[in-house]
C-alpha cells in the first residue's frame, strides 16, 4: 500500500481545509497506528511541494476556496504536472524517514503477518 500522509497537527494550515485533510498526524504516533491495524513500513520519503512564495499560495488557496471545480483542475492539470518536473527525485528510505523538517511523508507500508 502506498500512502502519503499530512504531518505534524501543529502545522494545520488552511490549505488543509481546502482540500479535505481530516487530520495531520504525528510521526511517531502513525507508526504506532499502522502497526496497530497491522502495517509495516517498508521505505518511506520526504514527500509534497512547499511553496517559496506565501503571497502565490494565498492566491491559490482563495482561487481554490472560491472556485473549487476550476481551482483543482489547474492544480491537477497544470500545476502539479509542472511541480513533479521539477521535483528532485524522490530519496526512499528504509523504514520510516525522520519527519521533523517536512509536512507530508510518503509511505510503502505492506500487512505483516
């Protein structure tokens, strides 16, 4: 299963209630959760895109807020394609990174056995 997941609840932003988030987890609280319903984290990644310009993100976010068909259509067909070109390759690592500095993690969790 893969997964990317919002992290640390302290940094709820109002991105988080556009696009629907229900929560942000702790780092160390998700893998007890995972390993409560019976995953394991294989690899896992710095994972999302911070943008540089605050002034730019509240712009998207009122277009979004305003216009949510059209707002995640751009995002979906413009913005992101363009993001994901120029995102450095994504770094996995074994087991589940040390999250401190990022907001969202993306994670390669199978069922143990």
């Amino acid at each position: 299963m893969l997964l990317s997941v919002p992290l640390h609840p302290s940094r709820w932003s109002r991105f988080d209630d556009i696009v629907g988030h229900y929560r942000r987890y702790d780092p160390a609280l998700l893998t007890e959760k995972l390993r409560h319903y019976g995953f394991v984290v294989e690899r896992s990644a710095p994972f999302g895109m911070r943008p540089t310009s605050s002034s730019l993100s509240s712009i998207g976010m009122d277009l979004l807020a305003r216009y949510p068909a059209q707002g995640f259509w751009c995002y979906n067909n413009l913005l992101l394609p363009l993001a994901i070109k120029r995102q450095k390759p994504l770094n996995l690592h074994d087991g589940i990174v040390a999250a401190d500095r990022f907001d969202d993690v993306l994670l390669l969790c199978r069922r143990s056995r």
